[in-house]
C-alpha cells in the first residue's frame, strides 16, 4: 500500500502547510534570538547548539547556568521559562507585557527584540584584554 494512498490531497495539503508553518516559527526563532545575543555581546552560533542555547538562555536571564535543568522538567519548564522571558525583557528594558509577547509569540517578539532599537542594560564585552596584560611580570 503507497504512503500517499492513506491520505486525501486536502489532508496532504494541510499537514504540508502545517509542517511549513512549523519550520518558518522555528526560523523565526532561531534568527531572533541569534541577534538577542548578539546584542548581549556574546556569538549568535550558541543558538543552533541543542542544549547549549537553553544554557545560553537562562545566563542571558542573569540567573545560574545549572538552572536550564528546569527547562527539561514537565510543567516547571512553562514557570521558569517565563520567569527567564521576563528577565530578558527587564535587561533590555521592555516590561511585562513584552514578557508574556515572548513567552506567547517568540517568532515575531524575538525578532523585535533582536533587531529593533532596545538595547542590553549590560553587554558582555566582546573583546576581553588578556590575562598577561594586567600582570606582567615585573623583572
């Protein structure tokens, strides 16, 4: 029996579009959050890591790195990842109402955040001085 024998051409078309829809939101996301990190002063490729962009998150939010354990819990996850939004809107200056925005919509919210005009309260530096800089060996 073919694959495409069990399914009308609306359902085809449907789940298609379904799918498509998926993968632009993803897309969104993805390019959203690559320029919220950049703005925080750290490299947009964090964001295509699997569990390295949930860690990234949650330092973006300014709390422990350990805590995007949380995000892989049932149910706690929905808390704490609104509790991270609205710290990230809070850092780039945007109120509660922008939190819930991130939280119910991240394509299009994380792209107004990402590369709008709001900028981050406190970058990280890109450019670190090295170490041997400031402690040269005094001969």
């Amino acid at each position: 029996m073919n694959f495409f024998n069990r399914f009308t051409i609306e359902q085809l078309i449907l789940y298609g579009s379904g799918i498509l829809l998926a993968l632009l939101l993803f897309a969104f996301c993805f390019v959203g959050f690559w320029g919220i990190l950049s703005k925080a002063g750290e490299s947009g490729w964090k964001v295509f890591i699997p569990f390295y962009n949930l860690y990234m998150f949650v330092r973006l939010a300014e709390m422990k790195g350990i805590l995007f354990l949380l995000l892989l819990v049932p149910i706690v996850n929905i808390v704490f990842a609104f509790i991270c939004f609205q710290k990230i809107a809070a850092r780039f200056e945007k109120g509660v109402g922008f939190a819930i925005g991130l939280f119910l919509l991240p394509g299009i919210f994380s792209l107004i955040l990402g590369f709008g005009p709001a900028q981050c309260k406190n970058p990280r530096e890109v450019e670190e001085e090295p170490y041997y800089y400031y402690y040269k060996p005094k001969f």
